[in-house]
C-alpha cells in the first residue's frame, strides 16, 4: 500500500474554510497518485504539534486519526562530546558516492525494516539522486564496514544555506542506522557520538534531528544519554484513501 506524506504551514490569516478545501484537495491528489501507481488504496499521513489545536481540529475533521508520537530533539551545544570507540573488526570509513549506494540501501531496508509505519524504506533510484545534491557532503556520511559488509551507518547533514538564514550553526542527524545483526554492541553509540564530532570539526555548535517516541530499538534513549533533549512533540495523523 503507498504511503504519501503531505507536509505544509498554515498562515494564520487562512480562515477555516479555506484551509479545508486545501487539505480536501491534497487528499483527492493522494489518491490520483494511489491509482496511477496501480493500487486500490493507500496511507495518508500529516504531522502536527501536539498542542496545534487548529491543525488537530482540521485533520479529524476528515476521519484521520493520530497514529504515533514523533520527538524533535537537540544537542544544544556540541561541547563535551564522548569519544567514539567502534566495536573490534568494524572499519568506520565516509560515504563513496559512486560506489556504496547499493550496498547502502540494502544496508537501511535491513535496518529500518522493523520501523514502525512502514515509511522509513528507501529504493535505489531515490538514494541515487539524494547522494548527488550539493549539499550531501560525504564525510559527514560515516559508514561501518565489517569486512564486505556494512554494519551501520551514521548519515548527518549540514544545510548551509539553511544555516545562513537562520544565523545558527546547527548539522542535522538524519540517520542512525544498525543492522539487526550488529546489534548489541554499542555500534549505534559510536556513530552517533562520530557524527557529532565531525559535526563539530565542520564547526556546528549544535545538532538536531527527530525520533519515534516508542522506537524498537529503544533509539530516544540513546540520543538522550549522549546529550540531547526533546524540543517539541508531534503527532503522525493517518487515514487511508481509496484510489
């Protein structure tokens, strides 16, 4: 079943109506998209602040339901950064681009395929345009390698044009991911604890990046022990569209 992700702001000078005939229209859109990739349904799904309660109004006006809490979380500052110590046979090397990305998505399939929701898969085609925008930057992309094999990997970004806007030397921390096999032995850790570190190399002062709140793996504590703090909360709404 496809899952379509509608994501967008309100200004507040949108009155209710009209922000309904926007949201009805993006629905009717998703399922154009659900028939024109041959299915006869799929999952729609919105995000929201917990306490927006104009945007929670809105999306249970049209039957969706809220399905998961998501954190946002931040490493406020990147001073005291524990060292990353990787587990004995693992290789920690940066992202070849040209070379790991087929390895790489076998690598994330396997890792996040016990993710909840079912959203979190990545196919060739889009991993291989993703590595190839200008802001991807290899070195921030650690990759463990046991022998042939990746065991993680480590993917942070830094959006500098982002960065300018704002006036905040801030890196994001995409994905912390750990194949079932590799668990257990502190791997998870050490990339995160790498990745922040090559953040603060890089010169950011602070790293932020999101999370389920009842992830399998128990990842929200992790990134709390190695410093960050939950900023907000947000609701995942979903409903399911016919084609």
């Amino acid at each position: 079943m496809p899952i379509l992700e509608s994501w967008g702001a309100r200004d507040e000078r949108l009155g209710d109506g009209q922000a309904s005939a926007l949201f009805r229209a993006m629905l009717e859109r998703a399922g154009q998209v659900v028939t024109a990739r041959g299915a006869d349904r799929g999952t729609v799904q919105v995000r929201c602040d917990t306490n927006d309660t104009r945007a929670i109004a809105l999306f249970e006006s049209f039957g969706l339901r809220p399905a998961r809490v998501l954190l946002s979380i931040l490493r406020p500052t990147l001073d005291g950064l524990n060292p990353a110590q990787f587990p004995p046979g693992i290789e920690v090397r940066p992202y070849r681009v040209g070379r790991d990305e087929e390895a790489w998505v076998r690598a994330f399939n396997e890792a996040f395929a016990d993710h909840w929701g079912g959203f979190m898969g990545m196919s060739l085609p889009l991993w291989n345009r993703y590595v190839r925008r200008p802001w991807f930057k290899p070195e921030m992309s650690l990759v463990a390698w046991d022998r042939e094999e990746i065991a993680g990997f480590g993917h942070f970004v830094i959006n500098d044009e982002q960065n300018a806007i704002t006036g905040i030397k801030r890196s994001l921390m995409r994905y912390i991911g750990v194949r079932p096999r590799w668990r257990g032995i502190k791997l998870g850790v050490a990339l995160t604890r790498a990745g922040l570190i090559k953040a603060r190399e890089r010169g950011m002062e602070a790293c932020a990046s999101g999370v389920d709140s009842e992830n399998v793996t128990g990842a929200h504590h992790i990134y709390e022990r190695e410093g960050f703090v939950t900023t907000k909360r947000h609701w995942l709404y979903r409903t399911e569209v016919p084609g």
